[in-house]
C-alpha cells in the first residue's frame, strides 16, 4: 500500500507544482494579491490563475488519498518530488532543456524517494503500537497550530511598529510559512482520519475542514509569494516548510516511528535527506547550489572540503545569474525593500 500511496503523492504533487507555475506566470500581469474586492476580481477573471488554482488544489485533493494510506513522515517528503515531475514536464512538453545538474539532482530526489519506499513497514513496535491518546494528538497539533499562527502575525507586527516603513515579508518567509501551513493540513487530514476510529465520522469530517482551512492559507500565502518573490526560491521554501512540518507531526502528533532496525532508520533519514538535497538543488539550480556551497564555506569553512570550494568559487563565477539566485549572493543585510 504504501508504494500506491507513493505513486499518488507524486502524481498530485506533480500536479500541484505545475498549478503553482500557473500561477507564477498569471501574477506576471496581475495586482499583489489582497482581500480588496477590486483585485480579487481581477484574479477570478483571470484563466491562466484560475487553471493554475484548480490544478494545484486538484492535486492536493488527490494526495488525501495517499495519507489515508501511508504515515504522513513518509507521505510529505516525497510531495516535493513534485518538483522533479515539473521539471519532466517542462522538459518532454514545453521543450526546456535540462542540464546534467538538473538531471543529477532530479535523479537524487528520485532515489530519496524509492529509499523511502523500500523502508516501509518494520516500523519500530509495529503499526498502531503505542499510539499517543487522542487528546495528547490534538494537543500537540493544536500547539504546532498555535506556534504556526505567532509566525504569521509577527511579521504583521515587525510591519505596525516600523515607522515611514512597511516591512513585507520576503519570499522565502512566505514559503516556508506556506509549507508550514500544507504540512499541518496533511497532519489534520491523518488525524482526522486516526480518530475516526474512536470518536466517529465527525473526527473525519473535521480534520478535513481544518485542513482545508490550512491549506487555503497556504495558498494565499503562496500568493503572496509568487507575486513577491521567484518561483524557485518559494517553491523550495515551500517544500522545505511541508517536509519539516510534515516530519513533525508525523512522529509528534501521530507516534510514526522510524524503521526498527539501524540500517533501515539510516536508511529512512538518508532517504529524507536525498529528497530534500534533490528538491533544492533542483529549484535552485546549479549556479544557485554553487551560492549556497559558497556561502556556507564563508560561515563554516572547516565544515565544507577544500575541492568543493573551488568548484563552487569556479561555477559560481562562469555560470549566468538568475534573479532568483541574486538574493543567495547577496550579504544577509542587504536586502531590498
């Protein structure tokens, strides 16, 4: 069951990416997103936004199907393998080349996710074994809730106590708070579906509202995002965001356990690892991924290897630079406004 639950994260979240560049591409020529009636309407009238919104809340319909049948710790990593599916398609449909970094760390993302496959079951104590009660459940994601909601308001409140200057949060923020609200959608959705069990179709019905709840603010945020910032930075952000979150309540709320045996919870961590090293290197490109192993080695020099240096000094210099990957080079306190 688990290998079909892996199959329909990553057609729905294939889906999802290509809804989302639907979207970046229809906020090209649209107003920042807001609750003024005026703007909203310009975003219902527009087709491109509209199919891109259908699409991405399509494939996140869908993927409902897979946390009914596998652990959310397993089912939300391998939701950004969306991102390798969007890049197939960009490639076979839209005729976009790719390079041999693309393929490499779409080959990485790929394997991640058969690592995450063939670790299924042995989990430690078996299925169901010491499962937390189900106040303790809603507890803990009630504060995983709670701690999202003060990390959405503080950039409100960053904005209100700066004075001449209104501070917008940047896309990356946005992102990680968009995937932050999409992994607690999935683990309201699971626990909605857990404690049926016990207290009825009621328990089902109501971790599907809170989870529609989360995920239309993950769009909205997403939104913002796409609007504001480059699709590479808040779709990796994003990723990163449902990953942590959805690893979080997975082994938090619902007592998921890694494989019993050493080498299968190695290999599970190595398979988390390999999926969110091939989403990231996949958005970020290899220029993007030669910034980041630059900017690492300024900060933590004794931590990355002198060949891994130069070549990220090297490729950084000759490769062309994005406006996505402008923000990586640029020092932490230079940021626009």
């Amino acid at each position: 069951m688990l290998w079909l639950a892996i199959l329909i994260t990553v057609v729905a979240s294939t889906a999802s990416s290509i809804g989302k560049a639907l979207q970046k591409q229809a906020t090209l020529g649209l107003p920042r997103f807001s609750r003024d009636p005026k703007v909203l309407r310009q975003y219902l009238a527009c087709p491109t936004w509209l199919a891109g919104v259908a699409t991405d809340v399509a494939g996140g319909v869908i993927q409902v199907a897979a946390f009914a049948l596998a652990p959310v710790s397993v089912v939300q990593p391998v939701s950004g393998v969306g991102l390798v599916g969007l890049s197939l398609y960009s490639h076979a449909v839209l005729g976009e080349r790719l390079s041999r970094w693309d393929w490499a760390a779409a080959a990485l993302a790929a394997a991640g996710t058969l690592v995450l496959g063939a670790t299924s079951g042995g989990e430690a104590g078996g299925p169901g074994a010491d499962a937390p009660s189900p106040l303790r459940m809603l507890g803990v994601l009630g504060g995983m809730a709670a701690m999202l909601a003060v990390m959405l308001a503080a950039p409100a409140r960053q904005a209100q106590g700066a004075k001449g200057r209104r501070a917008r949060p940047t896309g990356a923020a946005l992102g990680l708070q968009a995937g932050a609200c999409f992994g607690l959608s999935a683990g309201a959705c699971k626990t909605g579906f857990t404690l049926a069990a016990a207290w009825g179709p009621a328990a089902a019905a109501l971790g599907l509202a809170a989870s529609l709840a989360l995920s239309s603010t993950g769009f909205a945020l997403q939104t913002l995002g796409l609007k504001d910032g480059a699709t590479v930075v808040v779709c990796t952000s994003a990723a990163v965001g449902a990953m942590l979150s959805g690893v979080g309540v997975g082994m938090l709320v619902l007592g998921e356990r890694l494989p019993a045996g050493r080498g299968a919870a190695a290999a599970r961590l190595a398979g988390w690892l390999a999926v969110g090293a091939g989403v990231a290197g996949l958005s970020a490109g290899e220029r993007g991924g030669a910034l980041a192993v630059a900017a690492a080695a300024r900060r933590w020099r004794w931590a990355v290897p002198p060949a891994a240096r130069r070549w990220a000094e090297r490729r950084a210099a000759t490769l062309p630079e994005t406006a996505s990957q402008a923000s990586l080079a640029a020092p932490s306190h230079a940021r626009p406004e």
